[in-house]
C-alpha cells in the first residue's frame, strides 16, 4: 500500500484500517505530493498501477 497524507493522524488511521482490512501492506507513507512522486521515480518497477 502507497499512502500519501498529510496529516499524521489520518495516516495512522487509514494504515490500521486498510491492514484490518485484509492482506495489505504499507509499502511507504508520504505527507506530500511531491514526496510520494519523488518516491515513484526513485523506485521504479517497484509499484505497479492498476
């Protein structure tokens, strides 16, 4: 799983209910948009978009 939120609460949040939620797993965690993309392009063939 790849969230990107800016509020550290809400993150904490989704992460718990997404994993409660089945077999998923918190690939990184971003508050910015320009931080998940830089993730993106530091990490390619790394994610997969559906």
């Amino acid at each position: 799983m790849f969230l990107v939120e800016d509020m550290k609460s809400i993150q904490s949040a989704m992460a718990q209910m997404l994993q409660g939620l089945g077999d998923f797993h918190m690939r990184a965690v971003h508050s910015t948009e320009a931080e998940a993309l830089a993730w993106l392009e530091r990490h390619p063939g790394e994610w997969d978009w559906p």
